[in-house]
C-alpha cells in the first residue's frame, strides 16, 4: 500500500480516500514517518482544531496566514491577500504538505490553499486525506455546502486518487456488505433487514455496554448520572498543562483543550467503565476496560479480556512551523498532559471518530447531520456487538449523503487497494 502511494508521489499530488476502518491514517502516517526519516519538511495541516490535534498538525489558517478568511474576497478585504515573506519562506521549505479531513474543506478555502501555493512557487506534494462521504464542509449561516472537489484548484492540483477498500476494523462480509450500502445510501431489502436485525432490547444492566449519542449534553448528562450512581469516591485528575510559548493566553489553552476533546479535569471513580482514547502496544483506541486503581500519575485498568494494563499520562501538543532565517522548524506552544480515558458509559459520535468499539448502543433519533449514522455504525467491530435503537423515522431518512459527495465519491476511484482485516 504503501509503495503504490510513494509511486504516485514521484509524479503528482495524492488524493487518499476510503470508508471508515480502511487504513487511511495509518497509511498517512506511514507516509509522514518515510518522509521525515528521509529528512523532508512535513506539515500536518487540516481544516479544524480539532482534526489538527489527532494528527499532531495545525489548522490551515493558521499555517497559510489565512487569519479569519473564508474566501479570497475576504483574504482580500483583510489586507491579507499578499502574505508576509516569511509565510512564503516557510511553505517553499516543506517537501510535503498532508491535509487531513479534505471533506470539511471547501472549495473557498482549497482556492486560497492554492493561491499561497503559487505565491510560494511551492514544488513539493500535496497529500490530502478523507472520505466525502462522512464530515462535510463546516459553513456559516445558510451559506451552501462547496466542496474541494468542485473547486477548479482540485483539478489543476492534479491529484491521483488512492481507494482503499475493505476494512482493518472487522472481517464479517455480510456486514462490510452493510456499511457500504449505508455509506453510500443505497439501501434494499436486505439493508432493511440488516438494520432490523440489529434492533434488540436492551438489558436491564448497562454498565457494559456504551451509548453513542449525536449530542454532546445528552452524553455528557448520561455520563454524570452513571457515575454518581456508582459506588466509591469521586476522584478528579486535572490536566496538566506547560506553556511554552509566553504569548499563549487562558483562552489559547481553553481552545486546544476543546479541539483536542480533552477535559480540564477527568472526573473518575475506582470501578468505572472506560474507554482508552488512543492506541498503544498494550490497548487500542475505543478498546474497553474497567479502572482498578487510581494514583496522581498512574492508573490501572482491566480490560475485558481480563488483562490488567497500566496506564501513563500522554502528552498532546500544540505546535507550529515558523521560519527564523534558517531551514523551518516545528516550535511547541504548548502541551496538555493527560490520562487517554474517557467514560465509557456514553459517547458522542463526533468523538467516536477513529475508534473501534464493541458492545455499544447507538441513539438513532440524535441523528442529524448527513453520514452521521453511517459513522456511528461503522465504529464495530462486529454486527454482533452493536444495538441500535429503534429510530422513530424511515431508514432512508437516517442513511443519507449529501448528493453531490456521493456523485464524486462513486466516480472518482482509479488505484484501488483492498484492506485485509486484522
């Protein structure tokens, strides 16, 4: 897989794409680590705080000195149109600029991309990564939804696409059968039965099983009741944060946590039901486990298998590519140091993304946004251990895609690679 995508970087830009569990970030981290072992300039850009955090990176505004633009008539407006020459120093330094989540950027924002590409006169490899058929552009207002795609940039960008199929997450046919058609909205008779299949009742104890909610205050609220109930002492461990960087304020702080889903404080108790929220050698992101003791820097948890796993604080930092007369340099701003846990009583679908989860139910009638369900359902690991809710309107109604991503999507595959499932 790999070297297919190397292959495509010798001539042209990449464009990696694929639905949910088909090694697109594993691949785009793959590709990050060659680069830099060859010694190469790599930024790690997207659209959002928060799809910058889970790749290390920073926002796209943020590195292209975009300020508060939206548009090139805004960049305009703003005096920013022509960029400082040291913005321009620093694109023409990086080898390969990766931009995460390309679904949620829209064409506005890939023009202006664009644009301070040509003013860099940048001869490196633009890598985008994502799938138009899960996070759509965020707009203001009742602006219309533009994608990358329909940009004129994404054209003259040049992009060959990589398809990755199959999934790393589960091996049952039947149900990647399923996801499939869910994700591209193409529901029969046998999607219908599918998804009737997985309406069951639920069981009087809930302690084992999550509840995946499309709003944050329903999980949130769900969380605090569940661990109120429990028995035992509150324990609440505080985040630890380092400023590095002495222009960084309270509000800077309070952001990054929010784009980094991280909590100022983690509010636990001995006995609760949690869900790690990254992936090591010893545990994976959404695996579940129940805490069997709690220290200052320290916490032991049991998994399901009824391993026993000791778990460190991890660091997540904020950083930022500045050029000070010499090569570029990614200098720390600042780091937030905490447990990777988080309640596994419930969950939003939002932050869900990334992980593979097993026994979990999800509340089909907090289903808003197009592809939101498909998300939510793709997180299992199996048809086996997932619930959903009965939703109170049509399945069709709960399956759907924005049209134009869909038309794109189902055009646009020239090298297709299958995963094999672990």
């Amino acid at each position: 897989m790999i070297e297919k995508a190397l292959s495509i970087l010798e001539t042209s830009n990449l464009f990696i794409t694929g639905g949910a569990g088909s090694g697109k970030t594993t691949l785009t981290r793959a590709l990050i680590e060659d680069a830099v072992q060859k010694g190469k300039s790599v930024a790690r850009l997207a659209s959002t705080g928060m799809a910058a955090t889970l790749i290390g990176g920073q926002t796209l505004h943020s590195f292209f000195d975009l300020g508060i633009a939206n548009s090139q008539e805004e960049l305009e407006r703003n005096g920013k149109l022509e960029p400082a020459e040291k913005i321009i120093k620093l694109i023409r330094s990086m080898q390969i600029i990766v931009i995460d989540e390309i679904s949620m950027v829209g064409a506005p924002l890939l023009d202006m991309i664009r644009l301070r590409l040509l003013q860099a006169e940048f001869s490196g490899r633009v890598i985008v990564v994502g799938d138009f058929l899960q996070l759509p552009p965020v707009t203001r207002g009742n602006e219309p939804i533009c994608f990358a795609f329909e940009s004129h940039s994404w054209e003259r960008l040049g992009f060959e696409t990589l398809h990755l199929e199959g999934s790393y997450r589960t091996h049952e046919a039947k149900f990647l059968e399923l996801l499939e058609k869910v994700r591209h909205a193409r529901l029969d008779e046998a999607a219908h039965e599918a998804l009737e299949a997985l309406i069951k009742p639920l069981a009087e104890d809930m302690s084992t099983m999550t509840l995946l909610f499309g709003k944050n205050i329903s999980a949130q609220n769900h969380n605090r009741s569940q661990l109120e109930h429990l028995y035992g002492e509150m324990i609440e461990v505080e985040t630890y944060v380092t400023i590095h960087d002495k222009k960084m304020q309270d509000r800077d702080v309070e952001r990054f946590m929010t784009e980094s889903r991280i909590e100022p404080i983690l509010s636990l108790k001995v006995g609760a039901p949690i869900l790690f929220t990254r992936n090591a050698w010893n545990y994976y992101n959404g695996e579940r486990g129940v805490i069997t003791s709690i220290e200052s820097d320290l916490i032991w948890v049991k998994k399901a298998d009824g391993v026993n796993v000791k778990v460190e604080r991890v660091d997540t930092v904020k950083t930022r590519w500045v050029e000070k007369g010499g090569p570029a340099i990614e200098e720390k701003l600042l780091t937030l140091s905490q447990f990777p846990l988080t309640l596994a009583f419930a969950i939003t679908i939002h932050k869900s993304q990334g992980m593979s989860l097993a026994d979990y139910v999800i509340e089909t009638n907090e289903i808003f946004a197009p592809s939101q369900f498909y998300v939510a359902l793709s997180r299992s690991v199996s048809a086996h251990r997932v619930i959903l809710i009965r939703p109170h309107r049509g399945w069709e109604k709960l399956c759907f895609v924005h049209p134009r991503a869909k038309r794109f999507s189902e055009g646009s595959n020239e090298y297709v690679i299958e995963a094999k499932p672990r």
